[in-house]
C-alpha cells in the first residue's frame, strides 16, 4: 500500500481530489482518501504503481505539494536536517560576509557550490579565508540581525521529538549559529563546522575535518545504527548538493525549496509549503503539532 498525500499552498477542493482519483483507477486501486486538514492536506490510500500515480496527481492540483510513500513506517524516528536555507531563512557565510562587504563575492561561490558545480570543502575554504581579520563580535551580530527561523521549523522538530523522534541538525555551516539555532529549534544534537578565532578576529580558517556530504551521510547511518533503526524509518531534509548523501540513503529524503540536482535526485520535494508539510507528510495532523 502506498499513500499520496496532497499538501496545498492555498487550498485542495474536494472536487479535484475525486476527479484525480477517478483518473488514477485505471492502473491504481485507490481504497480510500481522507483530509488531514480540510482544504489544506489530504491523504489517498492506493495500491500498485506509484510513479504512474504521481504522474496523474502531479498536473492535477497547482501550488500543492505531492509526497507518495510506502504506507508502512510513515511516521519517522530519525530526522536529519541540513541548516542553511533549510531551517533558517538564509545562508550564514553569505550573511557574515556582508558585514565585511564582500556578500557578492562569497554568494556567488556559495550558490555554485550548493548546485554542486564546486568541491564543498575546498569552496569553504576558500570563501573562510576571505573573512580572514573580520571581528568575531559581526558573528553575534549576523545571529540577531540577520537570522531567521525557515516556518514549520520548530512545529516538525518540536513534534517529532515530542512523538519519540531522535533530531539531528548537521550543518556545513559553523557551530557559533548552529549552536543557538538548534537549541532553540529544538534538536537533540547539533554539528557544524568550527570557524577558527584569535584575539577576537577571525583567522580565515575553519578546523578539519570539514563538516560536508559524507559528514552528513555518516551521521544519517551511525544514528540510525545506534538507534537500532531501519532505513525506512528516517527522514532527511536539505536544499543543496552537500544533502544529497544523507537525501538518498534516508527512508524519506525530501528536497526543501531545492537547488535542481537535489530535486531530481530527492524521493520528495517540498516546492511551495513550509516545513510543516513534512508533519503532514507524515501523517500528522495540525492539532497533534507542538507549537510551543
């Protein structure tokens, strides 16, 4: 059995909903379909075929997100997260370099390397040393100023912990955001790359090994061996090239508002709503939410 549930930016009719299960039967057996909030996520229960499924569904609704999956283990243990342009608003490095006026310069490697057109860590490097001398107070300044929380991302964190889920953020970003983000997104362990200081200033440097893809994909595997978990009960979430590891070997990868090597590769996509989608896409209400 499989489930496809439909998750609107605006809203589902009902109407479209049994036009579009009309269009599945041919080669889909759909044994039922529910809302998980009315006018805003469904879910259709069906058998056989689920590429031919996501195909009738995907030109049917617009503005709506479509995740098809396995009925069994919906609902994940493990949530593995990338950080920038995933669970906040915004890519940190290309944030702190505006306070050193160079944002241009740094965003521009820092786009390439997320669409996988560069090496991760050697265009870390690179785009660290350029910081070198910055003061390290532009750090916590960035973290007020600049720093925000992507929505949805303390509602799935917060819910999934609260539903017996481990929660990880791994970022190749640096600990001094990662840090303060994660706790109070609410996740059980956080790790980052380390941006290295002396005398109060940046030293251009991050300490090795950088955090990166295999980083990421090695904590999705350890985690999941240490919590005696199977493939299909965990979930990763990421925008850029470094997520794609983790994406591929989750249960549930899912590409968030994705540069397009992720969402070719990703076994989901996220395309128009927030970060509760994933709630939904595990069949989670909005009443059961945590929101505090």
């Amino acid at each position: 059995m499989f489930i496809a549930t439909l998750i609107a930016a605006e809203s589902i009719v009902e109407r479209d909903i049994l036009d579009a299960i009309g269009k599945m039967h041919p080669l889909c057996e759909v044994r039922s379909w529910n809302w998980l909030d009315e006018g805003r996520a469904a879910d259709i229960h069906f058998a056989e075929d689920p590429d031919w499924a996501a195909g009738v569904l995907a030109p049917h609704f617009d503005r709506t997100d479509l995740v098809i999956q396995p009925a069994a283990h919906r609902e994940k243990k493990l949530l593995v997260a990338d950080m920038d342009s995933t669970m906040i608003t915004v890519e940190c490095i290309d944030e702190l370099a505006d306070y050193a006026g160079i944002k241009p310069q740094i965003a521009e490697v820092t786009e390439r390397a997320m669409r996988g057109e560069l090496d991760f860590a050697a265009a870390l490097d690179a785009r660290v040393a350029l910081l070198k001398g910055l003061s390290e107070s532009a750090i916590d300044q960035c973290l007020e100023e600049r720093v925000r929380l992507m929505p949805g991302a303390e509602a799935l964190v917060k819910t999934m912990r609260a539903r017996g889920a481990h929660t990880i953020l791994v970022s190749g970003g640096f600990t001094r955001f990662a840090e303060p983000v994660g706790t109070r997104i609410g996740f059980d362990r956080r790790i980052a790359n380390v941006l290295e200081i002396e005398d109060g200033k940046l030293t251009g440097t991050v300490t090795k090994p950088i955090v990166d893809s295999s980083t990421k994909e090695t904590t999705l595997l350890g985690a999941m061996a240490e919590l005696g978990l199977a493939p299909e009960q965990t979930m990763a979430v990421g925008d850029g090239a470094n997520d794609l590891a983790m994406i591929r070997k989750a249960g549930l990868g899912v590409a968030y508002h994705a540069k397009p090597i992720v969402a070719a590769a990703a076994g989901a996509r996220i395309d128009h709503g927030d970060l509760t989608a994933l709630l939904y896409a595990q069949g989670i209400a909005r009443a059961e939410w945590v929101t505090a």
